[in-house]
C-alpha cells in the first residue's frame, strides 16, 4: 500500500508501508502531519489514518490532491493552479500573484540554506550562553584557590596552573550534550532558533540523535584543521561546511 504525505507544503511520496512507519520512528512524519492513501476519502492526520481502518472511496480522479502552498490546505489538482513545482488554490491565487509582482519571498516548499554570517551568529549565541555561565564559576573557583587565608599555609599553586584546562575539558563536556540534546530533539540549538535557522537532513527530515552525536564530532574536525572545515561553508552552493558534507545535513531557514 502506498501512502502520500504533506512536507514543506507539498505533497510527497508515495511511500510504502515500511518506508511511512521508518519515517514515523524518525519523526519525519508525526501525528498531525496529513498523510493519504488509496481507499481514503480525504487527506487525514497521521494519527487518525494510520490508527485504525478508515472508512470512503478513491477521489474522483483515483488519486490524492494537491497542497496550496499557501494556506496549507488540500484541493483537487483542478481547482488549483500551478506555479514551478508548487500549486496554490484560488482562494490564494490573488495573494499569490502579488506576492510574485512585488517580488516578495513565495513558499516554494524549496529549502532556504543559511549562509556563512548568520551561522556565526548563531555559534556566537550558543558561545554566550555556555560560555558566560562557565566563566563566572572558573573566576569564583580560581580567586578561591589562589586568595590566601589567614592562619593558613600558602595556597597550592598546582591546581590554578591546570584550572585552564580543566575548564577547556567541561567546556567540551557541556558542549557536547547541549549541541546533541538540541540538534537531536529540536533540530536547533537556541542559538540556531534565536536566527530561525535548523538543522536538517538533505531531504528535509529531522537529524536524529544519532546523526547530531555524528555532526558533533565532525564539527570539532571542522575546527581542527584550521577552520577550514567552516570557511567552505561561505563559498558552497548549499552552505555546507565540512561536518554537513560528512553527515549528509543542510542548515536551512525555518
């Protein structure tokens, strides 16, 4: 059995029964998303389609309809029209076309990838909010080794010589299971949400705490050599940096 599903604003698939319930597990389909197969009378959320038997005919034309790209909302093919690889209903149609006079943004249901300067931006911001915290505790724990105490003997030299890089090592630590947690659950780190940019897979679906362990990892080797694995970033088509190329992700815009 095949089943269609709605992504972006369009419709996709179709898919089979073990390729829709391996999206299911990934979180690239969830239980609202709208999903159709044939021997359904309309467009259903997947909580409601994949439950338990539902009941209607095919469509008059034997096959799904089509998503506006604007209002999110299925239609028959007919009552719609076509623009590049996207359809928007009538309702939408005037706005549509304004928007394409005026030149303004349209949803195309095509990935926006974030470039080189808002990224920084956005490690900038996760920099700030790991880093601040972590840098006020380094200070009350190092003025407290080095400050002597009256009636004490003079404080151990040893530990505030290796508190630099003790501190390194938690910083990693930390940074390690914030990027995993946010990357694997959200598909953005806060820094990422504060631009409106995430983290995807090359088709569109969320990375999975498996493949955010893997781009972490990549990510340091990114920064090892130099910075280069960043810096290419700037100068590719997709705005992949070196850790996108070796996990297969896109950073994109909401």
């Amino acid at each position: 059995m095949n089943w269609y599903y709605v992504e972006q604003g369009k419709q996709a698939g179709p898919v089979n029964d073990e390729q829709f319930d391996e999206m299911v597990r990934s979180g690239r389909i969830t239980a609202d998303t709208l999903v159709w197969r044939e021997g359904m009378a309309d467009w259903k959320p997947c909580r409601e389609a994949k439950g338990g038997a539902v009941s209607g005919g095919v469509t008059a034309l034997g096959a799904p309809g089509v998503v506006c790209a604007e209002c999110g909302k299925i239609f028959p093919p007919d009552e719609t029209i076509r623009y590049g690889d996207v359809r928007v209903c009538a309702s939408c149609k005037p706005l549509f076309l304004q928007k394409l006079q005026e030149g303004a943004s349209l949803n195309t249901g095509e990935m926006r990838y974030a470039g080189f300067w808002i990224r920084v931006a956005a490690r900038i911001i996760d920099g700030l909010i790991i880093g601040v915290p972590l840098g006020i505790v380094f200070v009350i724990v190092m003025v407290s080794l080095v400050r002597p105490v009256a009636g004490q003997t003079p404080p151990d030299t040893i530990l505030p010589a290796l508190m630099p890089s003790l501190i390194q090592v938690v910083f990693l630590g930390i940074q390690m299971v914030y990027e995993i947690f946010f990357l694997g659950k959200y598909g953005a780190t806060p820094g990422k949400m504060a631009c409106s940019i995430k983290v995807v897979t090359a088709d569109g679906g969320s990375i999975g705490y498996g493949r955010a362990t893997g781009r972490f990892f990549a990510y340091l080797l990114s920064g090892i050599i130099c910075y280069i694995g960043y810096i290419i970033a700037a100068f590719d088509q997709q705005k992949r940096a070196l850790h996108d190329y070796i996990c297969n992700t896109r950073v994109v815009y909401k």
